[in-house]
C-alpha cells in the first residue's frame, strides 16, 4: 500500500468532542453487517476519535498442510471453499486511506504484514502469556498506532474460556480492546471517556464493541460476514445485559431491578 496520503491524513489535531451524558440508553452502539469501505465512503473526515482495526494479515497461500494453522480448527475454515484463502487476505490500500481519513487516531493489528506503513513511535505489543516456546502460534502480537506515547506492552492470555461461545479464528481478548483505548485515552489526555467515537471496521467477535461499552464509549461497527454478525451481535446482548456504563469509564453491574 502507499504510504503517503496515509501519513498526511494523520497530520490533523485530534479534536476533543463536547461532553454529554454517555450512559445506559443514552450511548451509541451501531454495527452494521456490510462492507466497511463501502460505509467509511458515507461519512466525513475525522468522524471518529479513534479507530481500531485488526484487518486479515494476508497470509492466504500460506502451507496450511494437516490442517495446523490455528483457524483450520472452525469449521467454517476447513471445508469447501471456506478455507484461508477466502478470508486471510489483506485489505486493499483503500482501507487504509478510508480508515485515516474517517478516524483522528488509529491503532492498527498486523501492521508487520504490511508495505510503507508510516513510521511508527508507539506500537502497542501483546505478550501472550499462554504460549511455549516452540509452540506453532507466535508468541507476541504488535499493533502499529498514531499514538505518541512511548512504546506499551500488555501480558495476557489468549486461551478462551472452556465455556464461550467461540466462533472467530481470531478473536481477541476484551481485556485487551479495553487496554488499547485506555492507553489511546492518556494519551491524548482524556479523562472521561464520554463523547468519543470508536470505530473497529472489522469488528468479528466484538471484543472491542464490549470494551468501548464497559468504558463509556460510543461504538460503530461493521463485519461483513453474516453469520459473524449474528453471533457477535449475541455475544454482545449476553455479556453487556444488566451492566451500566458510567461517564467516568467505571461499569457496574445491576444484580436485580427489585
């Protein structure tokens, strides 16, 4: 991809949003199952404050003899022409220029797969703490950001729990989304969260939609694939119903209406 009309759409000054009352009813949510350029063509410069977004690496081709790659184990992946080649492949250069221009800031998955991205003062890097040396799956994954704070690192797991409902070959932690919009937050030196626009282009799970919700963020989301948007959207309702997101970022649980 180009690099060029990506670096000079990063130029612009993040703008502070006007406050406003960011709870329960009150925050936005919208998810969109449609194509994310296609959506990104509607809306104006810098729509969004942030813009989070772990594009498919472009690893189709990729030896995936024995099934070993970790997303041969979906279903979904592993018959007919539902293998990788359909869905790991990299995002047009559009993607790129379209999320720079609809988003003041942006952290991006994968950059490392990537040609003539910008430089880069503050990539954000995953440490996965479940992962043996020589195991087949990396070790580390590092996001690139407009961010410029100095470099972070965030150990955590990428084991899911035994008992989810687990359907994206490359489903990410909430933890995780939650940390990557509190380090976005300092560093532009927010204190509350109400008020800003997060957007995940390719959102899959929803990971990042539950953790803009538990900090009081309004979200916009798209995922393409139906049934991903489906059972992203149930994961959603399951795992946000009955909580209530505060203006200061807090989330409380509400055990009984009596």
């Amino acid at each position: 991809m180009s690099g060029s009309g990506f670096l000079s759409d990063l130029c612009r000054t993040f703008v502070v949003p006007s406050r406003k009352q960011n709870i329960n009813g009150d925050m936005t949510s919208d998810v969109f199952n449609q194509d994310c350029i296609e959506y990104m063509r509607t809306l104006p410069d810098g729509f969004f404050h942030l813009a989070v977004a772990d594009p498919p690496y472009g690893m189709a081709g990729v030896d995936k003899s024995e099934g070993k790659r970790f997303g041969m184990r979906f279903k979904k992946y592993n018959q007919g022409d539902s293998d990788m080649n359909t869905w790991d492949t990299a995002p047009p250069d559009e993607f790129f220029t379209e999320l720079a221009r609809v988003s003041q800031h942006q952290i991006i998955w994968g950059a490392n797969f990537f040609d003539a991205m910008p430089p880069c003062k503050c990539f954000l890097a995953w440490v996965k703490t479940n992962i043996p040396d020589g195991f087949q799956m990396a070790q580390a994954e590092y996001a690139w950001t407009s961010l410029t704070c100095n470099a972070r690192v965030w150990h955590g797991s990428s084991a899911r729990q035994k008992d989810g409902d687990h359907f994206h070959p490359t489903e990410k932690p909430v933890a995780l989304y939650r940390w990557l919009m509190e380090v976005w937050l300092e560093s532009c030196g927010i204190a509350a969260a109400d008020g800003l626009r997060v957007f995940d282009p390719m959102m899959g799970s929803q990971s990042s939609r539950i953790a803009a919700y538990g900090l009081g963020i309004d979200y916009y989301g798209c995922e393409l694939d139906a049934e991903y948007f489906r059972r992203g959207c149930a994961r959603y309702e399951r795992e946000t119903a009955g909580k209530i997101a505060l203006p200061d970022g807090h989330t409380v649980q509400q055990l009984s209406l009596f």
